[in-house]
C-alpha cells in the first residue's frame, strides 16, 4: 500500500506539472507573434500571399496543435485569392518530432474555398504547388489519426475546352492516414457543371492503402453512387464498385470485380447498361483480362432493344490491345416488328491514336413482322470495319446475302456530331415489295406509294446504288444506278437528294 500510495503521489504531482506547464506556455507564448514570419515563409517558398484573418489559438487536447481563424492564400504571384478557409484545427504528438516523424492526431478543415483554372496553353494555377520537393518530403514520415474536411467548395474553369464545373458540399472523412495502413475513405459532393449540364449528387467509399515511397495506391472494395443529370439524360443513377491497384513506378493497373450499373432517361427513352470486368491489367507492356461483357436495354413506349457486347480474353499493352472474339447481339421489338442481328470478329485496337479494326467481320441479321409480305427476312454479311474516333471516321466493307439479294458494300461514316454516310453499294436483284405491309385479301386496293430513293438524302447519305434487278411498287427495272447526294444549305440542313442518271423501267 504504501508503494502504491507513493505512485498516486507521483502521478499527481506529474500531471501538476503539466498542467503548470501547458498553462505557462498558454500565458507567455503567443502564436500570433509569428505570424510575420509563416507569411513570409510562405512567400519565399511559393510565392504566394498567406493571410490571417483571425487569431491563432493553442490547443492541448488531444496533442499539441492550434486553432486558426479564417486563412487565405493568393494566386502564385498575384494578390488575387487562390483559395480560402473558414476554420481549420491541426495537433500533432510531441514525441514522434525527436525522431523526425510528423505525427498528426486531428486535422480538421471547414468551409474551404478554392478555384482551379486550366489556361488556353494547357498550364494551370496550381502547377507551382504539384511540383515536387524531394528534400522536404523525405525530412518526416506522415501519420495522422484522421482527416475530416466539411462543406468544401471547389470551381473548375478550363479554357482548354470552355468549361466549367463546381464540386460544393464537399465533405470527406478518413481513417488513420499512414504509409501502408488500410483506411476507411468517406466522400460526398454535388458537382454542377457546363456545357453539356451537369448536375450529381455523389457518395464514395472506400478502404485505401497507400505506399508513397514505392509509389502504390490501392482502394479495396470502392463504391461510387451518382444520382442527377448528366450528358442530356435525367433521372440518372449510377453505381461502380469494385477494387483498383495503381503502381506508378511501374506504370501497372489493375482492377477486378468491376461493375458498372447507369439506368437514366432521355425524352421518352429509358436507359439500362450494365458493365462487368471480372479482371483487367494493363502495364506498360502488356495488357490481359478475363471476358468483359456489356448489356445495354432502351426501352420507350414504342418497343424495346436490347444489345449484349462481350469481348474475349484481351490482351496486348496499355496503349494497344486485341480481343480474340468481339460479339455483339441485338434485339429489338418496335410494335409489330421484330429485329435480331448478331456480329462477332476479332478487335485490334490502338487506345493512343484511339483507333480499332474489326478484321474479320461476320454478321447475321433477320426481321419479322405480320405486315411484311414474306412475314420475315434474314441475311448474313461478312467483310471488315474499321473506327478512328480522332478523326471522327468509321469505315466497312460488307459482302453477303440478304433474302435472295446478293449485296456488296462500302460504307463510311464522318463527323459524328451530325453524321455524314457515304456509301457504295451493288446488288444484283432487289424485291422492294417484299418488304412492304402485306395486303389482306379483303383489304380496298389503294395504289402503294413508289419508292422515293431521295429520301436518302435526307438522312445525310451520299453514294451510288446499283441495282442489276429491282421490282418497286409493282414496277420493274434492271441495270438500275442511283446516285444519291446530300448537299447542305446556309444553315446546315439536308437539301433533297438528287437522282442521277437514266433508270429503264417496265411494268
């Protein structure tokens, strides 16, 4: 009893001590005192203008740190505000400093305002602050119990592509932030942006882990939901989840157990896609994952279509790639008529020059419906495609069958903002009739409209049509060329097209 009464006595009179301590620290030293010195700091380190708008305050629990006012810091050499603070709490532990390590036990930011702006000559206002200081990151190893950042506003303004966005509401929490220690990440944002308009409420959750000496981030089990409207859809609702590895040293990512689920609506159709990548790698030298499949439904009051894409073991590098079977089915149900198409080839692809060729192409498509005159029609096509999104070009070259038409063509598409088809086509016999409503016995016999080839035209396609053989509305005609053009007005629009050339017809 009595060593124990003596260890009372001596924790007493320790924790007299510190009392004693702190409080003559807290009535000699002032903070506020340096502020010259931290501004000026500031200044010859960024050449940026940090203000103090509020006292500075010690605070002793739960560690040594301080209390400040509203901060602010300036555009690098400029006095115009960069970014600002309501109010930010930062203590540390005192004895991990002896042996250069900063230990924070609490950060904690409210009410930061900042303002991101990506000039016309690709630099940006915060190039200064990404730049990299080696000597000073290697001084102390960081470790802080948790973050929490609350009602954060930050605008973006790129000149580059004349857009502009705003993440507000800002509000993230973390766990313990150390090298190689899993933590919990919470994020939420609103993000508005235009054009196009953008208006998402978002949540995030996470478990990362980071190495920044080995230069590895990894989040576990990640799930981002969106909720707003984006790219002309409302009602949109997006959700990702999955786990993603990023080793920069070595220029490796990886991801598994992605999923992408977005259901949306735009006028009178509704959007349903889903994505899955149970495995995909990619590293400066090669690239390999499992089987990715998508399946995308539009449904509207008029019918439904549904389209399932799956590409086969893909392998190559990160800036090239090669699936060894692409597939992709349609089905689509509009009223009475109904449309299936399958296509599969093998995919190459280059991600850089953002180009990919379809080089052994087959398709099979077939329709029915009761107001056909034959009710159904099949066809099947082989040749290749090939897509150059930098120049906004798809180009195919298509030879099959379709009913008892044998058909050859060249198709291309440019400008895919306002498309614009050019076409070759030959075909050596074409029952157009066979395609239209069938007529009921019974049914008054009204003359079928004639087929109207400039109707093409209006679709933005140019080209040639030759037909050895073609029955239209009860009429015949053989060695048929059509040339069709589309030509654009003062304002853009699609003039009617012109048929060129003589047609020999026959009844």
């Amino acid at each position: 009893m009595k060593y124990f009464r003596y260890a009372l006595i001596g924790a007493a009179v320790a924790v007299l001590a510190v009392m004693g301590a702190a409080s003559y620290i807290a009535a000699t030293f002032d903070p506020n005192a340096y502020k010259p010195q931290i501004i000026r700091l500031v200044q010859e380190k960024v050449q940026r203008t940090l203000k103090f708008d509020g006292d500075i305050r010690l605070a002793f629990w739960p560690g040594l740190g301080a209390d400040f006012g509203r901060l602010s810091l300036s555009e690098f050499r400029s006095d115009q505000e960069f970014a600002a603070v309501e109010s930010a709490r930062v203590s540390l532990a005192l004895a991990p400093l002896l042996s250069r390590q900063l230990v924070l036990n609490e950060v904690t930011i409210r009410g930061v305002r900042a303002n991101i702006v990506r000039f016309k000559d690709g630099r940006t206002n915060i190039d200064d602050l990404l730049a990299r200081d080696d000597e000073r990151q290697e001084q102390f190893k960081f470790d802080i119990d948790h973050v929490a950042i609350e009602n954060a506003t930050l605008d973006f303004r790129d000149e580059v592509r004349g857009v502009q966005y705003a993440l507000s509401r800002v509000n993230l929490k973390t766990g313990r932030i150390a090298s190689g220690v899993p933590t919990k990440v919470e994020l939420s944002l609103a993000m508005q942006g235009n054009p196009p308009k953008l208006d998402l409420d978002a949540n995030f959750e996470a478990r990362l882990t980071f190495e920044p000496d080995k230069q590895i981030y990894t989040l576990e089990d990640f799930e981002l939901e969106a909720r707003g409207e984006a790219a002309g859809f409302n009602n949109l609702a997006a959700k990702v989840t999955g786990n993603f590895t990023a080793r920069l040293k070595t220029g490796e990512f990886t991801t598994d157990k992605l999923s992408v689920a977005v259901t949306g609506a735009r006028g009178k159709d509704n959007l349903d896609i889903r994505l899955d990548v149970p495995r995909l790698s990619l590293t400066n030298e090669k690239a390999n994952g499992d089987k990715v499949t998508v399946a995308a439904r539009i449904s509207n009051p008029q019918g439904t279509t549904n389209a399932n894409l799956s590409l086969q073991g893909i392998e190559g590098t990160s800036q090239s790639f090669k699936s060894g079977a692409m597939t992709l089915e349609l089905d689509m149900k509009q009223a009475a008529l109904r449309m299936k198409a399958r296509m599969s080839s093998p995919l190459t692809g280059n991600i850089e020059a953002r180009q990919a060729q379809l080089s052994k192409l087959t398709a099979s498509i077939s329709a029915s419906s009761p107001h056909l005159s034959g009710k159904s029609v099949s066809g099947e096509f082989s040749g290749s495609a090939s897509v150059d999104a930098t120049r906004q070009n798809v180009q195919s070259s298509l030879a099959g069958k379709v009913a008892d038409s044998n058909v050859k063509a060249h198709i291309g598409v440019a400008n895919f903002a306002a498309p614009v088809i050019r076409f070759d086509i030959d075909i050596d016999r074409f029952d157009l009739d066979r395609y239209l409503p069938s007529r009921s016995a019974s049914a008054p016999k009204q003359p079928r409209q004639p087929f109207d080839p400039s109707r093409l035209g209006d679709l933005g396609a140019s080209g040639t049509l030759r037909i050895g053989s073609l029955r239209a509305s009860g009429v015949r005609a053989s060695n048929v060329r059509l040339g069709i053009k589309a030509d654009s007005g003062p304002k853009g629009a699609i003039l009617p097209a012109r048929v060129m050339g003589p047609v020999r017809v026959s009844r």
